[in-house]
C-alpha cells in the first residue's frame, strides 16, 4: 500500500510544517529556477513521465516535498529509506517490492533515499543496476556536495537539481499562509502578530522553511492571552527567537563556503568582507581557533614575504586568544583578519616552493656538487669535500658572486620571483643587484 504523501487528521498531531506541505506545483515556492512555467523538471513532472535525479540543498528548502509530489503527480508508488538507519538488506527489500508492483499492475516505484549522502560505496552500487534497467526511479536528497559524496556510477544516471536556500520574502509569505489557513494552518484560532514580527520570524528561519513554520508554532504555543485573541507580541518573539540559531553545518558545505568566503575575501583585501564571514561563522558556532590557523596559512600562502608580519600577527592573535578566551580574543583574531586583509598580497613564496617540489618529484636525485658538501673527516676532504667552498662573509658585500647553490644540472633554474609589492619590492631589488654582481663576475672570471 502506498504510503499516505501529505498526513491526514486521523494520524494524529502533525508539525505545522508536516500540515502545511505543498500538494501541487503551485503551492510548491521558492525553487522557480527548476521548477518555473516551461523549466525542464516542470514540464517532466506534469508529464508523468519523472527521471533518476539528486536533490541538492541545505534544509527546509522542500527536497522531500519535490519528491513526495513528483511521485502523486506521476501516479508511482512512493518508498522511502534512510541512508542513516538503511543498509543493503533494505535496499534489496525495496527493490523486490518495486519488482512484485511492477509485475502485477506495471506502476512504477520512486524510491526515495534521504541523507543519500551516507551511503557507501557498496550501499550506492546495491540498488544502480535497478536503477539502469528501470526497475525503480531512484531520487536522492542531500546537503552535501555530490560530486564528493556519491559515486560516478550513479551520478552518471541521475540528474542533479541544486535546491536554494528560500529568501526572506518567500517565508514570509509561507508563515503568513500558515497563519491564515483554517483548514491545515492556525486560521482556525484567533492569532495577533505585527507583520513586522512575522518578517522578525522569517529573517530568522535563514532561509529553512521548516523551520520557519516551527518558529510559527512555538509563538502560537507560547502566545499571550488577552480575551478571546491569542496575541503574539515582542516580548513573545523575543522568547521564542532566543534559541534561534543560524544554519551552520560543520564539516559540510555551508561550513567549506563559508571559510572560503572568508579566505578569499582577505586574498581579495577586503577588510569588510573578511569581518563578515569571521562574524557568520561566530555566529553559527565554529571554533575561533579554526579561523585563526586558517589566517595564519593565508598569511604564509597570500601574503608571504610581501609584508612578514602578517605571519606574526596572526600567530600573536592566537596565542591572544588562548591566553585572553572568548570574549576578548575574538577580537584579536578579527584584528588579525583585518591586518591580513590590508596587508599587500604575494603569492610568489606560494609558487616558487610548489614549483620547486614539482620539480624534485620529476627529476632525477642529482648529486651536492662537491663545493657546498659536508667534509667532517680527512678522507672526505681528500675527495674534494668542501673544496673551494667560498664562505659568504669573507666575501665583498658578504656576497660570494657567481657562486652556484644549485646541483650542475639546473644550475640556471629558478623559482623565486618576488612581486612588486610590499616588502618583496626591496627583495626583487636586492636580486636584481645579487644578479648584477653574479654577472660582473662571471665576465671578470672568462676575460
């Protein structure tokens, strides 16, 4: 028997956000890049005629919902597993079931896995080849990246559908649909919220519908009683928003975006910009230790020795929050995010020791010329050990001109270049003049 799509009264007390599911397209908002008149899904679901694809998107955003109406729209048999509670004995168990539909009435069986991201290898390829023969239309849900979660196989027949976050004009015209619905929402008790507060409640919910609705019926739940009205106040939201906190996902892809934001936006020099999503990750929870190894690697990687101290201050900022904690040394990482963010950007160290690592992976082991080895006994002086080793602070401008450093056969090669800015300007020069000087005595040594 088919699973009931959308609740019924006789089940009991229902989430407002379980009543409140849409039943058709119509109802369905905030997803008009896949779902608007004439998009390619559109025009699939309304034929009856759905494919294998992957939902992808953070919570609250409707992935469950799509699915549950693709599959009343296309007359199918809707199952449902769990990548987290499933394993493959389930998976074999629905498709059986999809295999015994199929022979006796010829519907078609949409099995939906939440959390598809959970499986395994093996637990993705247990149920592929029914998906190739067409034995069931497989639709995943995830909030992770699925060209890191699922195997090649499988995305290779299945379609994937990027589901974005709902912006705050969308929820608001969801809670105040809720609001006003006798039939499954609250238009059936005598409720009093500003339409301010519902907006309060919408910002709030960051872009989740679910939780949107449930910020709706707690207020309700915890509303104030005056007569025969239940009326929601400030003093209401304020209880009721207090444990509110931002979608934060650590370890997933809010959590990898959001870092990004914040390492491009001091790559990028944007103090405002770094400030911000230092302030966003804060907000959602991540540790400031984290932010600050991240400061210190972009200090190393962007900035490098265009400006030097960016290292030190992003160490001093968290040594300052370890010594100082939360309340004070917060701030010193911000200081050391908006340093690093001023400072002038370089990624030549970056390049020159990439470069230099590439090329030792790719070229032969090529001996320590003789001059620049190691001779702490007489028998490695008598072969040439250290011979004719010019020692740099004898020499004029504590320079040994024309001196190699470098094994005979790349004696030329180079990986450094300093970029005209900051510090490193001082550094090109200095080469330049090294460079000069390395010139001037090779042409002095073949006159």
């Amino acid at each position: 028997m088919d699973q009931d799509l959308f609740g019924s009264s006789d089940q009991g007390y229902q989430p407002l956000a379980s009543r409140m599911r849409p039943r058709t397209l119509d109802e369905y908002i905030g997803q008009e890049h896949i779902l608007g008149e004439g998009k390619a899904l559109r025009t699939a679901i309304e034929q009856g005629i759905p494919h294998s694809m992957v939902l992808w998107g953070p919570p609250g955003v409707g992935k469950t919902t799509l699915a549950r109406l693709i599959t009343e729209l296309s007359d199918a048999h809707f199952s449902t597993i769990s990548a987290v509670l499933a394993g493959v004995k389930d998976i074999r168990l629905a498709v059986d079931q999809a295999k015994q539909l199929r022979a006796q009435s010829g519907r078609k069986t949409i099995l939906f896995v939440d959390e598809v991201h959970r499986f395994n290898k093996a637990q993705q390829d247990a149920f592929l080849p029914f998906v190739e023969e067409g034995t069931l239309i497989f639709i995943g849900a995830t909030t992770e990246n699925p060209s890191f979660e699922l195997n090649s196989a499988l995305l290779s027949r299945a379609r994937v559908y990027l589901l974005r976050s709902l912006e705050s004009s969308i929820l608001t015209k969801m809670i105040e649909t809720a609001l006003h619905d006798s039939e499954r929402g609250l238009g059936g008790r005598d409720l009093e919220i500003a339409p301010e507060l519902l907006e309060m409640m919408a910002v709030a919910a960051d872009g989740d519908g679910r939780r949107a609705l449930n910020l709706l019926e707690i207020a309700a739940d915890l509303a104030r009683k005056e007569g025969g009205r239940e009326i929601v106040d400030e003093a209401v939201m304020e209880e009721v928003l207090q444990a509110s906190t931002r979608r934060y996902d650590k370890g997933g892809d809010i959590f990898y975006d959001q870092i990004s934001a914040f390492h491009k936006s001091v790559r990028g020099s944007s103090p405002d910009g770094a400030l911000y999503w230092y302030a966003r990750m804060l907000d959602g929870g991540c540790d400031p230790l984290y932010i600050a190894r991240r400061l210190l690697a972009i200090a190393s990687e962007d900035i490098g020795n265009a400006d030097p101290r960016a290292m030190e201050v992003s160490l001093n900022a968290w040594s300052a929050f370890e010594r100082l904690g939360p309340a004070e040394g917060e701030r010193a990482i911000a200081q050391a995010a908006i340093y690093c963010a001023c400072a002038p950007k370089s990624n030549a160290v970056y390049k020159a020791f990439s470069s230099a690592k590439a090329d030792v992976s790719s070229s032969p082991s090529y001996e320590v010329p003789d001059h620049l080895r190691n001779a702490p006994t007489k028998l490695m002086g008598s072969l040439g050990y250290g011979q004719e080793y010019r020692y740099a602070h004898d020499e004029e401008q504590a320079y040994a001109a024309g001196e190699c450093y470098l094994p005979e056969e790349i004696q030329n090669q180079r990986y450094y270049f300093p970029e005209p800015r900051g510090l490193e300007i001082k550094i090109q020069d200095k080469l330049k003049h090294l460079t000069e000087l390395d010139r001037l005595s090779t042409k002095q040594r073949y006159k």
